[in-house]
C-alpha cells in the first residue's frame, strides 16, 4: 500500500497534476517528492526561470501569491511555490480562531469586525484557478483541518499531511526504497532493525539506506548485521538493548551502552524517565503473557507498533514478575534520592542500572524463543 505523498507524486508523473496543494508537516522528504515530481511535469529544465516563482511565505501575502499565479507563461505553464507559508496551521488567537476562521462569515472578504479577510483574493483564485497553472504551498507547520481555506484548498486540490507514517508501516517503506532508488535489496530483518534504530523520519531513513547501499553495493543485500554495524542506534531503541544486557546478566554491555548513550549528550533524568516508561511497559508485556495473550493483545492495550509488542513480549520472558516490580521500585528511589539531594543524577542513573544487574543475577537464562 503506498503512502499519500507516493499516490500524489504518482499523479503528478502521469500528468494528472492538481491546480493547488498544500504540503504541510515536518517531514521534507516527502514534500520534495511531490515537488520533484511536480517540476519533471510542468517544467523544463532550461526554461525553470521563466516558468517557475518561488516565493517566501514570510514575506508575502496571498494577493501576492494569486498575482505570481495568474503571471502569463510564454509556454503556457507556470509552478509557484510558496515556501514556509504560513496561512494554515492552526490559529493562535483566543479560542482558536482567526479572522475568516468561522464557518458562516457574513460575506467573503470580509473578517471579524469588518477588517479585510487577507485570505480573501486566495479564496477568489480557487474559484476558478488557471488549469495549467499550480501553486504549492509548503509549511514545516500542520495544517489545520478545520480552517476554511485548508477545506477549500482540499475540496480544490490536494493536502498532505507530510507527517511521520505510522512505524508499523516503515519497513515496507524501507524495502522498497531501498530496491527503487537506492538498487539494493534490504532483508526482512535488517528493514525492521533499521526502523528500531532511526527515529520515525523517512528524511533520517533514507539517509542511512544511502550510507548502507554504499557499504553493500549496488545488487548487494543489506542484512540486519550491517545495520546494526553502521546506524548508531535511537534513545529508545538504545534503552532496548540495555534491557536486552540487563536481563541477560551482560553488565559489560549494560554499562557501555550508558556510557555512549551519556557521551552523546543525554541526560541522566531523561535517561531514568526513558527506563521508566520501558520497565512499565515490561510489566504490560508481563501482564499479558500471564493472561495468554500474544503481540495483538500488547499491541491494543500499549498502542505500539508489532515488532515492537513482539519484541517486548520476548524480553518480558526474561524477567519475571518480581524483577519487574524490584526495577520499578529501584527507579521510584533513586528519583527520590536525587530530588532529596542524597545522590547527584549521575550516581543515581549508574546505581538504577547496576540495582538491575544484581537484581536480575540469580535468574539469567537464554531468551526463550515464541
């Protein structure tokens, strides 16, 4: 199943471009997708500065984006791109609304108390937009689906929501990028250790299939020891393997994992909070292997991604029930020493971890497999 940004990119190569579309979201990746597949349509490289505006959203205003749109072209296409435009997130006036925000103005172009709708002369243009002309308005902000102009730019054209995808849906993602633009072919395993190790980003992502395209070669396969050799993990998936060091007795590779993690500028207090919230989410794992349930049944009741909830039930398998609440308990009074002045945070976060490791010194056996 592709992704909004690949139908719309898609579209875009098959000539079936839209007058105008609203591409908004932290992810740049897929607003340069739409884009590229936008200018490959409708622009000729050697013609781009006759045919192409690009204008700074910060210092324009929509009249002047209706005016750079209805500009003549001598081959009669022309693309305007507005760039940090910055008309649709969401309002930040009392309530939520913004002059032309609700849903019965009395009249267009006119906003609260009779001020001028500066929106207005855009409202006019989608009306009735050139149809060999598009306008691509981009934003780092999201948009917000309950302004009138978001809905009309909708109703007209198109908007993406150019957010991160849901994980369970990136490893698909990575596979096939890798095969398509980067001529390498990712394992199974290595697509899944790559997710659990790059922050939901498909910019960050992409990023390290290029660096692990380069290692293998085109043609090669890019297994999940090559990822594992060449991608630092995250915070989170670092966390992981702790716990994976923890509850297989292997106190070497617990503390080395802390040292990297604290050279690479994280804080002791976000690092407790971060072994908090996964040693709860071990007791949910607990919860539900002592109930018979599998991955579906953690899935539903933590809201996380599969190869998460399977990875978590793997590792709860480890520690039983009284480890759990022994790891709980040890966080819960090293944050009570820190804010009691008894211990610095540093002190605290390495007492956490070797309370863990002796903890868990009398039961460490192999994972078991299921």
């Amino acid at each position: 199943m592709s992704l909004a940004y690949e139908r719309l990119a898609a579209e875009a190569a098959a000539g079936r471009w839209r007058p105008v579309y609203l591409l908004a979201g932290p992810d740049g990746l897929q607003q340069r997708a739409v884009v590229d597949a936008l200018r490959a349509a409708l622009v000729p490289d050697e013609l781009r500065e006759a045919v192409e505006a690009d204008l700074d959203g910060t210092g324009v205003q929509p009249a002047d984006v209706v005016g750079a749109a209805l500009t003549p072209s001598f081959i009669g296409r022309r693309l305007v791109l507005v760039h940090d435009a910055p008309w649709f997130a969401a309002a930040r006036g009392k309530g939520g609304a913004e002059a032309g925000d609700e849903e019965e103005a009395p009249a267009r172009g006119a906003g609260k108390k009779g001020k001028a709708d500066p929106l207005a002369p855009l409202m006019d243009y989608l009306d009735h937009p050139p149809p060999d002309t598009v306008v691509v308005f981009r934003s780092q902000a999201p948009a917000d689906g309950r302004r009138r102009i978001v809905k009309r730019l909708g109703q007209v054209g198109a908007v993406l929501a150019a957010m991160p995808p849901p994980v369970d849906e990136l490893p698909r993602w990575c596979t096939a990028r890798a095969t398509a633009l980067h001529g390498v072919r990712l394992h199974p395993a290595a697509a899944t250790a790559l997710v659990a190790r790059v922050p939901a980003s498909l910019d960050l992502l992409d990023q390290e299939l290029g660096k692990l395209a380069a290692y293998v070669g085109v043609g090669g396969e890019v297994g999940a020891e090559d990822v594992q050799a060449l991608v630092a993990p995250s915070r989170e998936e670092s966390v992981f393997l702790l716990m994976d060091a923890v509850g297989e007795g292997r106190a070497h590779d617990a503390f080395t994992l802390l040292s990297q993690l604290r050279l690479q500028g994280e804080e002791p207090l976000g690092l407790m909070a971060l072994l908090a919230r996964h040693v709860r989410l071990l007791a949910q794992a607990g919860d539900v292997l002592a109930a018979g349930g599998g991955p579906d049944r953690l899935v539903a009741a933590a809201g996380l991604p599969p190869f998460v909830a399977r990875r978590l039930l793997a590792q709860a398998r480890r520690f039983g029930e009284a480890d759990v609440e022994a790891a709980l308990e040890a966080l819960w009074e090293s944050e009570w020493a820190i804010k009691s002045g008894r211990l610095d945070d540093q002190s605290a976060l390495t007492g956490v971890v070797a309370r863990l490791l002796g903890a868990g010194a009398d039961r460490v056996r192999p994972a078991v497999r299921g």
